[in-house]
C-alpha cells in the first residue's frame, strides 16, 4: 500500500519542477505600443473603371476634288499646320492661269473705256450728242469694271482651293490611320486619314448616377497608385 500511494506524488513533483523548463522553450512575449485614440472624419473611397483618350481625335477630309497624289505615313509626329496629305493641283493651276489672262484683258478693256469717258467728258459741255454718248460710256466702264472685279474674286477662290490641295493638319498630333492611298480620287468631305493629339488627352469614368453629388467643379485631383 505504501509503494503506490509514493508513485503519483513523485510524477506530480516532476512535472511541477519541469514546468518552468518548459516556458523558457517557447516564444519571446510580443511587444505592444500603445498611442492615443483621436476620433476624426474620413471620406470614403470608391474606384471607378475610366480610360485615358485623347482631346482632339479627328478624320482630317479633303476640301477639293481631285486625284490623292502623297499620304502621310502613321507614326511620325505632325505640327499644326503640317501637310498630311495632296490633291493633284494641275487643274486648279491651268484655271488660275486662265484667269489670270481674263484679268489682264479686262484691265486693258477698263483702261479704254476710262479713256473714253474722259474724251467724251470734254465735249458734252459743247455737243448734246457727245453727253448721250458719254452715258453709254460711262456705263459701259462700269460694266467692265463689274466683270474685272468678279473676276478677281474668282482668282482668290482658285488660289484658296489650290492651297485647301494641301491637306494640313488642324492641331499637332500623330497619324494613326490612312484612310486613303495615293491615286484614289477624292471629293470635298471624304476622310484622309485620322489624326490623334497624343500629348493633350483626358480621363473618362465610367461612374454611377449616385456619385454625381460628389463631383463639383474645381474639386481636387488626387492621384492614387492601386
């Protein structure tokens, strides 16, 4: 009876003295700071799946009929104003000529009839014949100066569409796409090519109606990396 009551107390005493053994075995305890608790607002935060296009993204067209002579490749940078395409001038250039000549023989016409006004001028005062004569005259220069002048505005319109062959681009930008290939024959408004402004672009969000309220003119703009 003895021997069987010392046996659990020798275990009890071991597992007693091993227990501290034990606890130096396992993890150093965590270290916790501790900072005072500030009670404050914080706007919420949503994202919203957008694009970045570009402002100015046009199909550049002729302005004149006439046979597509040179297209811009894609790729290269355009300046405004820079020639991204050319329509065959020749016409236009053999209509100016032309012109030109109808000018030349009106002004000699306009010099004649001046001349004329001024001859029959000196008589009328003298001769009643002369001064129904010089009427006719006067009115006769009136005439051909009418058709001189016409005729100067159709040469400044041959020269406006003569420099519209040189198709040139509205804003600087990049060809992206040719829409035509020389020798294809153009008339006014079919496209050219498509010109894209890559250094001025603009962010489109595709944001619900219930975020509208939040969005006011001038607000901030923040940028955050995901």
């Amino acid at each position: 009876m003895k021997r069987a009551t010392i046996a659990p107390s020798l275990t009890l005493l071991a597992l007693v003295l091993a227990g501290p053994t034990l606890a130096q075995d396992g993890p150093p305890p965590v270290q916790v700071e501790t900072a005072l608790a500030v009670r404050q607002e914080v706007a919420s935060t949503s994202w919203f799946p957008g694009t970045v296009v570009s402002r100015n993204d046009a199909r550049i067209a002729a302005e004149v009929s006439g046979r597509a002579t040179w297209v811009a490749e894609v790729g290269p940078a355009q300046e405004a104003g820079g020639e991204i395409a050319r329509v065959d001038d020749r016409m236009l250039s053999l209509q100016l000529a032309d012109n030109d000549a109808n000018i030349k023989r009106l002004e000699a016409q306009l010099k004649y009839e001046e001349s004329q006004v001024a001859r029959l001028d000196q008589l009328a005062d003298t001769n009643n014949a002369a001064a129904n004569q010089l009427d006719q005259a006067r009115s006769q220069a009136e005439v051909v100066n009418q058709q001189l002048n016409s005729a100067k505005v159709a040469r400044e319109q041959i020269n406006y569409n003569i420099e519209r062959s040189r198709i040139r681009a509205p804003f600087p930008g990049r060809v992206v796409e040719r829409l035509v290939q020389p020798g294809e024959f153009l008339n006014p408004g079919v496209p050219v090519a498509r010109l894209v402004d890559t250094n001025d672009k603009e962010i489109r969000v595709q944001a619900p109606v219930s975020a509208a309220r939040f969005v006011r003119d001038g607000a901030a703009k923040t940028r955050s990396e995901p």
